[in-house]
C-alpha cells in the first residue's frame, strides 16, 4: 500500500461527483481570447492546471482550464469553473477563500452553498497533502488575476 499518498475515504456520493467531474471535466480547453491566463503545478502530487480567462469589467465571462493530474485536482478544477463563470471577480475570490477556509476543516464553509459541486470536497480537509491538489485550481485563479 503506497501511504505517502492516501486516497481520501468521502461519502460514496462525493467520491461519485468528484469521479463525474474528472471524467466528463466541464470548461475543459482552450479559450479564445483569454485576457488572463497562468499555468501552475503542484510537484507534490504531479498536478497540472493551465487556466485561462476573459474577464469583461470585473466579471468573469469565460473560464477554460487544461490540466493533467489526479481526481481531486482535475475535479477541482472542473467544479471551480461552473461557480466561478459569470461571477463578479471579487466575488470569486471570495470563494477562494472560502474553499480554503473549508479545506482547512471550516465546517460552515462546507454548508456554504455557492461553493455548489466543490463542497464534496470537503472530506479532503482531512488529508493535508491532498489539500494542495484541491486548492491548485484556486491558487492558479488568484495568480492569473494578480498578473
Ligand atoms: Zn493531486
């Protein structure tokens, strides 16, 4: 059993989302005339998300990522384009940190309904170097709007 990288035991009705998300990713590829992009990996699991975005004013009109890695990075990255999209930025960083408050065992966080899909993600808080796997679609948001 290879324990340096644990597979976290969720609810089997969160392990079946976070399979759907990794399988049929949503807001995978490339998008045309993204005004802000960046490409970031997590070598601690091998993780890859190039994430793409065109921004109108201060929303978020289109979001596209590509990525290799494992389940929980890749789901995470496909559930944080449906609830970013179409949102005001500051809102979507308000959600970063939201999920990051959850990944750190904050329990109402996982209440929070506009986190939609990434809440059964929340299991993960439980297994610190996985958390990183589901935080690298977060972090590459924040970097690309900060360059
Ligand atoms: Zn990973």
């Amino acid at each position: 059993m290879d324990t340096s990288r644990p597979e976290p035991q969720l609810s089997a009705l969160y392990q079946e989302l976070i399979l759907d998300h990794y399988r049929r990713p949503r807001n995978k590829g490339t998008l045309e005339g993204a005004t802000h992009s960046v490409a970031l990996n997590n070598p601690l699991c091998g993780d890859e998300i190039d994430l793409q975005l065109r921004l109108e004013g201060d929303v978020i009109k289109d979001v596209r990522f590509i990525g290799r890695g494992c389940s929980i990075s890749q789901a995470a990255a496909s559930m944080m384009t449906q609830v970013v999209k179409q949102r005001r930025l500051a809102d979507a960083l308000a959600l970063a940190d939201r999920m990051s408050a959850m990944m750190h065992g904050d329990e109402a966080a996982a209440r929070d309904r506009t986190l939609g899909d990434l809440r059964a993600l929340a299991g993960v808080a439980k297994f610190p170097v996985r958390v990183k796997c589901a935080m690298l679609p977060w972090n590459a948001l924040k970097d690309a709007v900060k360059s």
